[in-house]
C-alpha cells in the first residue's frame, strides 16, 4: 500500500469519527450534498498534496483507488467551488475534533513545549487589499507539541499583537489534563502565568528574563534535559512549512484559522503513517 492510500485511509476514519457520520453515503444522492466526512477528506488531501482546489481535484480524479478509499468514483468528485463551500460550512469545531483525534495516534507523553512562529497570507492583489482593508501579511501561531512524538496537541491563531503569555495560558488551559510539564523560552516568562499553570497540576518550565540575581538562580535550578526540549515545537513548524507550505491560500481570516489546524492535523496524520 502506497504512502498516500495509507494516509486517506487514516484521513477518512478520522474524518468520520470527527463529523459523525459513518454510516452516510460520501456522494450526493437524489441532488443531496456530500458526505461531511468526504469533504473533510478531500481537504486533508488537498493539504497533502499541496495543491490548490482546483488542481487537487484534477489529480484526484486521475486516482480512482484513492478516490474509492473516500467512498466516490472520479465522476463524483465536486466542484472546486462546492469544495470551497463546504471549507466555509463546516465549522471550526469539526477542525479541532480532527486535530485531536490526528494526536491521538501517537504515543504522546507528558511533556509538552510551546512555540510560535508566523504565517504567510498568500499575496492578493492590490485590488483586494484595497477593498478588503487586507493589511496584516502574517497569521501569529503558537502550538503545544509533544516532545515525546512531535505531534501537534493544540494550535492558536491570530492576526492581532497578543501577548504570548495570554496566548500560552488560553492552550495550556484548554490542554492542563494531559500534560505534567510545559516549556517554553523567555517570551512566556510571566509570574502569573506559572502559578496558574501550578494551580493546574503543571509544572512550569519557562525561564525568567534575567533583570536580578534571582532570576538567575530560577533559570538555573531548571530542568536542563527537559527545557531543551523545547527546541522541538520549532523542529515541528520548520517540517510543517517545507512539507505542506509557508502559507495559508485562502483569504478570509477565519478561513485561514481552519487552514492552520487543518495543516497541523494532516501533519499529524502524515507522521503517523509514516512511523
């Protein structure tokens, strides 16, 4: 089996289980729509293929096992635009229930890291910038990766100039029940932030800005093996940007919200089937 039939397999039963609905057919029957759990696969494949919609359908449709693995023939395939539709109906819950079930393959631990990097907003044109007030070029994400696997546990988006230790509490938060410890560098260095994560059951590991002798003296009696471990949520964005891209294609900035989760779950699913 091919590295790409491996991976729809793993994509479509995550689908399923993500949107509910197994026992429906994946092609539209008496002018119906497509299965939810089809067009979730259909965008894992094309993340993976990393073509647009309109060339990911055309080469999909060349594929007839692959498509057969989805439920549909190559003439049932969709429209782009009906693709591009669903992108936007489908909402972002659907998205973060397939990137955890996507983390769930592996064999995480509990040590977690946290990082960001940014984005690029795939260039429009001068016309839509106009009209859209498209300003800001890059999309802020922050993730909570596994160290143990590298796998992505959690991502957060935005366009605004939030603080990284807000951005850092609102993940950790929503992850405290599955993880021991959390490293992340000096950015994250908030007092507060670390006897929430304490209250939590989490044991910090974020170094202080050293501004006195004490904060010295934190940074030293931290866990050295532990907190370079922290290298490895940027391992996993510079993968992530080789293999799926450098940028979000799409426009609308919740759009390119669910394209970043979307990304990070096919991630998960490619480490996945490749181990």
């Amino acid at each position: 089996m091919s590295k790409i039939s491996r991976f729809t397999s793993k994509a479509v039963s995550l689908a399923k289980n993500a949107v509910g609905g197994r026992g429906e057919a994946a092609a539209p029957e008496g002018g119906g729509d497509f299965a939810d759990y089809a067009v979730v696969s259909l965008h894992c494949l094309r993340i993976y293929l990393e073509k647009s919609y309109r060339e990911a359908l055309d080469l999909l449709s060349e594929m007839p096992q692959i498509v057969a693995d989805i439920g549909l023939d190559p003439g049932d395939l969709p429209h782009h635009s009906t693709l591009v539709k669903a992108f936007d109906r489908l909402e972002m819950k659907i998205w973060r229930v397939l990137l955890r079930l996507s983390a769930q393959l592996h064999d995480t631990a509990d040590h977690a890291a946290m990082d960001a990097t940014f984005f690029d907003r795939e260039t429009a044109s001068k016309h839509y910038c106009r009209r859209t007030n498209y300003r800001v070029q890059t999309l802020k994400t922050t993730a909570l990766v596994d160290t143990k696997t590298q796998a992505v546990l959690d991502v957060h988006c935005t366009t605004k100039k939030r603080h990284d230790t807000q951005i850092g509490w609102q993940l950790a938060l929503r992850n405290a029940g599955e993880i021991a410890s959390l490293a992340a560098d000096k950015g994250y260095d908030w007092k507060r932030l670390r006897e929430k994560l304490r209250e939590e059951g989490v044991r910090p590991l974020i170094k202080h800005r050293e501004f006195r002798p004490i904060d010295c003296a934190h940074n030293a009696r931290i866990d050295g093996s532990l907190y370079g471990q922290r290298v490895l949520s940027e391992t996993v964005f510079s993968t992530i940007k080789r293999t799926l891209g450098h940028a979000v294609r799409a426009r609308a900035w919740y759009h390119e919200f669910r394209e970043i989760v979307l990304m990070c779950a096919v991630y998960n699913i490619k480490r996945a089937v490749k181990q």
